[in-house]
C-alpha cells in the first residue's frame, strides 16, 4: 500500500494510508490522524472529504461522467423506466422481467395513505411551500407504518418500508398538489404505471375525461431518472447523517427533503423559472443579467449555473436540454422562458467570468421550462425533484445500514470562539 507523508516546519509528523478506488480515484486516509496526532483537518463544505465507501454512483466533474451502479445516465434514460431505476438503485442490479413486474405489483399494493393523513392536509394554509407539506407528510409515515420489528425478518422488513416510502411519497407529492389548488383527492389506480399514476393523481378531473399524454409519462419518467441519484451531495449527506443516528428511514428522507428545498440545491429549479420570469417582466436584457451575475455586489446569481463537482456541462442538463424540445415540439408550444434559457446559456458560455470559474448549466437550468409545459406550477418543481431523488436516499440510507465501518456523523470543529473567561454575577454587570 502507497503511503503519504505529513511535515510540519519540515519535520515529518504523520503517514497517511493511501487508497485507490475502482475507478482509479486517490484518497488519504485520515482515520487515525486526530487519535495518534492530536490534530483534525479544516474542509468548510466538504469538498475534499470522503465520508463513506459507496458503490451506488459513479461522478466525473472534469469529464462530465454519471453513471448509476456502473451505467450511464445515458443509457437508463434511453432505455429504462424510472422503476427499474428505482430498483436498480435500491437493489444493486436492474430487474428481470419478473422482478419488473412484481415490483410494479408492490408499489400498487403499497400506494394508498393511511385515511387519517388526509386530515393533515386539510390543516395546511392554500400558501404553503409543497415542501413543507412532504417532508412533514413523509416523517408522519414513521407514526402510521412504525418502526421496524427486530424480531420479525429485519431485511423483509426493511423492503417493506422502502416499497411503502417509494409508492406513498408520490401520492403525497399529488395529493398536496390538489390541496392547494383546493380539488378534491384523486385516489392510485392499479390501471397506471407509476408516473402515469401520478400524473393522473394530480391532473385527472370529474368534469373532463383525462387521459395521461403518453410524451408527458415519458418525459416525467427521463426526468425522475435524472434525479434519481448524485452521490455525497448535500441532500443525500443528510440523509446518510441522520441515518447513521439509527433514525428510521422516514425520518432520515424527511430531513433529505428539507435539504433538497433550498435555492443552492434542489430549490434551483424553481429559482431558476423565477429568474427567467423576472428578466423577462422587468425587461431585463442577456446582456444585463450576465453583467449582473458577476457583480460581487449585486445579489442576482445564474441559477442553474454552476455546480460544486461539474467542472464541465452537466450531463444531466444536456439531456433535459434536449427533453426539453421534444416536450415542448410535441405540444406544438413554444415557450419565451426557453428562447431566453437558450440566450443567456449561450452569452454565459462565451464570457470570461463564467469560463474561468468552470460555471455551465446545471440539471435545474432546463428542467422547470418542461414541467412548466406540463401544467406542473413551479412551487411544485422541487416535489418533482425530491421524488425523483428518493431511489438514491434509499440506495445511500440502506448501504450506510450495511456498511462494517459504520459510525455515527460527527465532524470537529475549528473553534474560533472566547477563551475561557468567569461570570460576572448579574447584580456586578
Ligand atoms: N452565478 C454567478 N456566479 C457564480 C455562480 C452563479 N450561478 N455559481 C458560482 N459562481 C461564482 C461564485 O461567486 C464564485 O466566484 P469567486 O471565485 O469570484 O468568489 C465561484 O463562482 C465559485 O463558486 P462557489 O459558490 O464557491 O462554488 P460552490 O461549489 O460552493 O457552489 C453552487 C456551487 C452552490 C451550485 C453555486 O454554483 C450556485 O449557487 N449556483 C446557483 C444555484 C444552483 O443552480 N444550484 C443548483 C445546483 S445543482 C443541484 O444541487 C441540483
């Protein structure tokens, strides 16, 4: 095994363990350097630390490279569906047809919601966040379906649960949807597929016959598998950290929701439709926006730009650039939210600023422009993504379960804090 070397002032104080990973990928292993030296590293954000051995995901920044258990996020989207996906990430390896259909099976089986969840809903004010309303919805299952049996077979139960979280969340997703449009529930039919399911959840009608448009089952199923997964990001993070405290699944998801929905992460979908909006309202040219993303002093950022492990385009941004014609030639739309996406992309990609800091389109760049054609509303485009993702939070919280090097998430600190000081009793201050 290689070794590297630590000095300090030219003296040397440590000797690290260095190993490759499968894909050629060098890491130092610092397991023991505060136990045998004192010291800790300093890493705001994280982005030289490798807080697990994972074998879900497979990430190339530089090249631009996704692959999910050893595929291309190329291949799955042209020839899987998101339930093979799903399974292919909760399981290890893509289902037979067998295997397909059972699964299809299961979710069906597992799709309804306990009846007094529904009350829940009706609690919530028309304006909240669907965010809010999911990530509550998805920790109230931990109340209505309970913890784990240990005496009862713990992996047959572990599957039980994961079915259960995979089926219910999206019709939850849905049914928040109709709540706060003020519609009455549309219950899962056995007749669908899962993302027909869904999209028959949110958009079917007792008034008009509603059939789910065969391109938006597809499109929704690309994206879902675009989601599905990105290794150690900031949502995943906390679902493995709240994990590894032996919380329950639904708890751990919920927390993931929670991080998905800010603007930085998951909530870039929806920021960016708002930026485009804005520029558009305001009369805002390309020209002004990109000037105005690099100015240190002005809040306005490109969202949908950037992406703290793409130093290339995002692969993911590339194929739901191109979904995103396809939706919208087929729907003989045109949409002026694109045409100004498609401008300030190409401004962007030209201009110094950007070039030098590696910033390209990311996956949120173009999704919201399809789930807009959709008739999906934008504060429901981080729902979109949170279902999408919840595959890979299973795949991470699971193999976090099985992991032998399992430990409870605690990272040091570097304290920056008063020194040790005495209270001045309340009557002398
Ligand atoms: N617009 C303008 N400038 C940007 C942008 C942007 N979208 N993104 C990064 N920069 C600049 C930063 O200001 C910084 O400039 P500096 O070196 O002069 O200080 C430099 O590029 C590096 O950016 P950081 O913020 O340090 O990069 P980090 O890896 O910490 O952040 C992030 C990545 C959060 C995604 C950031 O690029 C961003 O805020 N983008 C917009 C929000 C977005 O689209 N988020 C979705 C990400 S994908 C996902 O989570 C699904």
């Amino acid at each position: 095994m290689k070794k590297a070397k630590l000095f300090i002032d030219e003296k040397e104080v440590y000797e690290f363990p260095v190993q490759v990973d499968n894909m050629k990928g060098i890491s130092l292993d610092i397991r023991n350097l505060r136990k045998d030296t004192g010291m800790i590293t300093y890493d705001p954000g994280f982005g030289n630390t490798g807080s697990c051995q994972s074998a879900v995901t497979f990430l190339d920044g530089e090249k631009g490279i996704l692959q999910y258990r050893g595929y291309a996020i190329e291949d799955l989207v042209e020839k899987c569906d998101f339930v093979e996906v799903a399974f292919l990430l909760v399981h290890g390896s893509l289902p037979n047809k067998k295997e397909r259909y059972k699964y299809q099976e299961l979710l069906n089986n597992h799709s309804m919601i306990h009846a007094d969840m529904m009350d829940f809903f009706r609690g919530y004010p028309d304006h909240a966040h669907p965010m809010s309303i999911l990530s509550a919805m998805v920790v109230s299952l931990s109340a209505f379906y309970p913890e784990i049996d240990l005496d009862e077979d713990p992996e047959a139960q572990m599957d039980l649960t994961v079915t259960r979280l995979l089926s219910k969340m999206r019709t939850i997703a849905a049914f928040t949807y109709r709540k706060l449009n003020g519609m009455d529930f549309v219950n899962p039919s056995y007749k669908y597929s899962y993302c027909a399911n869904f999209l028959n959840m949110m958009f079917s009608s007792p008034v008009r016959d509603y059939t789910p448009n065969p391109v938006h089952v597809k499109a929704i199923n690309k994206l879902l598998i675009l989601h599905a997964d990105h290794e150690q990001n900031c949502s995943t993070t906390a679902v493995r950290l709240i994990g590894s405290s032996e919380a329950s699944l639904y708890a751990a998801v919920s927390a993931g929701i929670c991080a998905l929905w800010g603007p930085k992460h998951g909530g870039a979908n929806q920021a960016v439709i708002e930026m485009l909006e804005k520029i558009r309202d305001d009369g805002i040219t390309v020209d002004e926006a990109i000037r105005k993303a690099q100015d240190k002093d002005d809040p306005f950022k490109l969202m949908g730009f950037g992406h703290r492990v793409y130093k290339t385009y995002d692969p993911r941004a590339k194929i739901a650039r191109k979904l995103c014609r396809e939706v919208l030639d087929d729907l003989g739309k045109s949409d002026e939210l694109l045409d100004i996406a498609i401008d300030l992309e190409q401004q962007a990609l030209k201009n110094e600023y950007f070039i030098e800091r590696n910033l390209y389109p990311n996956i949120d760049f173009y999704t919201g422009i399809i789930f807009r054609a959709m008739g999906i509303p934008t504060n429901m485009y981080t729902v979109m993504f949170a279902l999408g993702r919840l595959p890979g939070w299973i795949a991470h919280y699971l193999e976090w379960h099985h992991d032998p090097y399992e430990k409870i998430g605690r990272p040091r600190q570097h304290y920056i804090g008063p020194t040790p000081k005495q209270v001045v009793p309340l009557e002398e201050r």
